[in-house]
C-alpha cells in the first residue's frame, strides 16, 4: 500500500457515545461527497490500518464514525489522535482552477515576471490559506495560493502560471 494512492481526511478527536463510535474533524471542503464511503484508513506507527465503517454521520466538518470490529478500549488507546485517510480515487473531479492538494505537486511554476521558478514540492494547507512549496535550485520559495495570485492551473501540460507581487520571490533567491 503506497501512501501516495491516498488524500488525508481528517483527525480522530475523541471516542464517542456508547456504541464504539469516535468524533472525527475531516479536513474536506466537500464533507457530505462523503457521506457513504465504506473503508477508512487510519495511520498508526505510519502505517495505513483499513477499517470497515459500519456507519458514518457528518455535520458539517464534524464527522462521527463507527467501525467494524472495533471496541471502546481500542478507540481510546489506540486510534484517538490518529490521522484518517482515503483512497484518491474516492476524490471528486475538478476542473479549471479548481484542484486537490495532491495533484498539483510535480507541476511547474511560472511567473509573469519572472519566468520559470520551479517545481511545486508541497502545497502546505494552513488553517488560514493554503501555501505552494516551490523548489528552485535547492531554494524553498512559498507563495500563497490565492486567486490574486495563482492565474491558471494547466493540467495538462502540469504548469502553474502565477503573478506574484513584486518582490515576493526575490526575498527567497
């Protein structure tokens, strides 16, 4: 199983009611897209552990989950503050300047001014924006993914066209 083939979803917060359920922050902007998944991945040791959701409510970016086979102690010990990932392939399709985290690195960048300034490493999603982790010549550049910013997104040709404010690279070169 390569970690690559799967998207983070969310955290396990706390155990929940009486039934061998748990409460669960999910980190999707699309929450109710996934209302009927029937595995779940979770990270223990860094290693994906596939659970079977025996039933799955989401309220908002809330989400309480009960697993298969899967008793309170297990919960409380083991699984609480574990992370949760799913399959890729269980992402919805965009398009346009519309995308998933994943998918953008690799891309190339290029700014108006500047030309080519490398390849994306990461985006790094904050709670208040998200961030290209831009390597150039073994130089970290971060720009913030923003429209003011981030002008078109070239699937195709895995290009990012950006219009960074002046001044902006230079401080990283």
């Amino acid at each position: 199983m390569n970690k690559k083939d799967f998207f983070y979803f969310g955290k396990i917060i706390k155990p929940h009611g009486v039934k061998n359920e748990f409460l669960s922050i999910l980190d999707t902007n699309n929450p109710e897209h996934f209302q009927n998944i029937e595995i779940i991945f979770v990270e223990i040791d860094n290693t994906l552990i596939p659970y079977f959701i025996n039933n799955i409510k989401i309220s908002g970016k809330q989400a309480i989950i009960e697993l298969q086979n899967v008793n309170f102690d297990i919960i409380t010990k083991l699984l609480v503050g574990s992370s949760l990932f799913l399959q890729k392939e269980l992402l919805p399709k965009l398009s346009g300047n519309q995308f998933h985290s994943h998918e953008l690195e690799g891309f190339s960048v290029y700014d108006k001014e500047k030309g080519n300034i490398g390849f994306v490493e990461e985006v790094v999603d904050m709670d208040y924006q998200a961030i290209l982790k831009i390597n150039f010549n073994d130089k970290e550049i971060l720009i913030p993914l923003v429209d003011d910013i981030v002008k078109k997104i070239d699937r195709k040709n895995k290009l990012v066209k950006i219009e960074a404010p002046d001044g902006l690279i230079d401080i990283y070169l």
